[in-house]
C-alpha cells in the first residue's frame, strides 16, 4: 500500500523506520512540520522525521498549515492509501482527511479513551498509573476520539521518567502501527468505536505544572519530577533563582523536615514534603549543567532550616 507519513519528532522515527522495512508498503512522502530555530544561535534545522527521510531519499512536504492549497493538491497527486501518523503536530482539515482511501491512522501513546491530548505520557506518570500502551486510531475532526484499530500494553516501572517510556512506546508503537497498516491492507482489521467511559484528557503539560509544590505529598512531588522529565522539566526554586529537578527519590525514614526545608549531608540531600521528605539525586541550577545533588549542595553551602520553593 502508498502510505505518506506525517511525524516530526524524534519519537515518531521508530514508526517510520518501521515502515520503510515494511515489504508491503511503500512511504511515498512524509509530512512534517516545517524547519524550526534550535540552538544558541537559533539556526533553523529540520526535524528529526524530516531527516531521516531525506536520508532515505523520500519526498519531504513541510506545509506550514495542512489545508494549504499547495499541500493539499501534492497529497491528491501522490494518491496514498493510507496516511500513518505519529506526533505531527498540527490539526488535520477535512480536505486533507478525505484524500487517502484509508484515512490518516494516528499511533497515540495511550491505551484509548484514556489520555486523550498532547502528552498521554506524561499524565499517565502524574497520575500514578501503572499500565499505559498505544492505540492506533482512525481520524476524525474530534481530539483522539476516532475508532480503534489496534493496542499494545506497557508496563510503567516505579523509576521511569517521561523519556524512558515514550521510548519504549515508540518502538512497541512501531510495530502495532506497521501491523495495523497490513491488516487495514489485507481487509481483516475493523476499526472499532472507543467505549464512552473511562475517558480522560491530556493537555500539553506548562512549566507551571512542572513547578514542584512541596506540600504535596512525596509520592506526588516524585510523579511529578518523572512526569516533567526531560520536558518541561520539573522546577523549584531556591535563595530566589530556579533549581530544576531531574531525579529524586521518596525518604520515609525522613519525616523530620517541613515542607520544603533543606537537611545537607556530606553525601545526600533531603527536601520536606506534605508527607515524609525525598532525596535530591540530581539537580541542575540555573546557567549550569546537571550535577548530584550533594555536589551542589557542598558548593551553594546550605544554611540550617534553608528552603526550597520560596
């Protein structure tokens, strides 16, 4: 079958590569979204999907809108039969829905209808759930709601971070997309309409989320650093500048700290929470690489009773 993919980052190559290996499709062009500035000197680059296709020698259409008119009769000319999705980034108009015979299937890092939105993942982790997946779906006008072709499960292991899972469901999502694209091939995959229940949202997750509450209970503060990690990165503050958070680990021996307040020693680092204290494992302060957090400690010379988050 010609599918055209449309992804843009890193985490939709997986799927692409899995397609490009396909012997029973051919990726005739890929959709992404168009070169953004990146670095200290703001060059605009491509985007990962983009790449990987120019390496593979694929025609790359980088529409700014997908119902430009451009874009739209390249699509028609091209005539897939199917348009995979992963990530892409942009609301797909009707006129783009209707051109391949199969529609546009998305690979969503959830196990629909549950966390319907921009990061699945990272709610999935802020919430405390302990099974995710991925669905491939079919499109419709409406966010994530469309009928369902296929799932994978996941488990969600006590350490993982953000990254770490969405890049084990990347490559397990590769796979499912790869499959559903043979069986919507072959005529023996139905997609079949999500359950009315059970339906959550997942809305892009701010740096305002990301900022640590320390009144919150422990368990709560470390879903939340896992949850933001890499992105956006969970934050608090200290002696008025802005601490990020990369890892940090519950304490119930320690239940001698207030919330926020700071306990240094030569080789660790407690915070106070809502409930029993976590320990600071890895932090980066503003303008610095990332660093253990007793190393910080040691430098910045934390006072008795110091606090972080103001």
């Amino acid at each position: 079958m010609k599918l055209v993919f449309a992804g843009t980052p890193e985490v939709a190559v997986p799927a692409l590569d899995a397609l490009l290996a396909s012997e029973r499709h051919e990726v005739a062009a890929v959709v992404t979204r168009p070169d953004a500035p990146a670095g200290r000197g703001r060059r605009l680059v491509a985007s990962p999907v983009a790449e990987r296709a120019q390496e593979a020698g694929i025609e790359v259409l980088k529409p700014v809108r997908p119902r430009d008119p451009e874009f739209l009769e390249r699509l028609k000319e091209i005539g897939p039969g199917c348009c995979p999705v992963v990530a892409y980034g942009a609301l797909l108009p009707r006129e783009a829905l209707d051109i391949p015979t199969h529609g546009w299937v998305n690979l969503h890092f959830s196990l629909l209808p549950a966390w319907r939105g921009a990061a699945p993942v990272q709610h999935a982790l802020m919430a405390g759930d302990e099974i995710t997946g991925a669905t491939t779906f079919l499109i419709e006008e409406g966010l994530d709601s469309g009928p369902v072709y296929g799932t994978v499960t996941e488990e969600i292991r006590p350490t993982d971070t953000s990254g770490d899972l969405l890049t084990r469901l990347a490559f397990a999502g590769a796979g499912l997309l790869a499959a559903t694209m043979d069986g919507i091939e072959d005529g023996t995959l139905k997609a079949v309409p999500q359950p009315a229940e059970g339906v959550s949202h997942a809305p892009k997750v701010t740096v305002e989320d990301a900022h640590v509450d320390w009144r919150a209970p422990a368990l709560r503060v470390d879903r939340v650093v896992r949850g933001c990690t890499p992105a956006p990165g969970a934050w608090t503050t200290f002696r008025g500048e802005r601490l990020k958070l990369i890892q940090v680990r519950p304490a119930p021996e320690r239940t001698d700290l207030a919330p926020g307040e700071i306990s240094a020693g030569k080789n660790d680092v407690y915070v106070g929470t809502g409930s029993h204290a976590v320990e600071l494992l890895w932090v980066q302060a503003q303008g610095r690489k990332p660093m253990r957090a007793a190393d910080w400690a040691r430098g910045v010379r934390i006072a008795p009773g110091e606090r972080v988050g103001g």
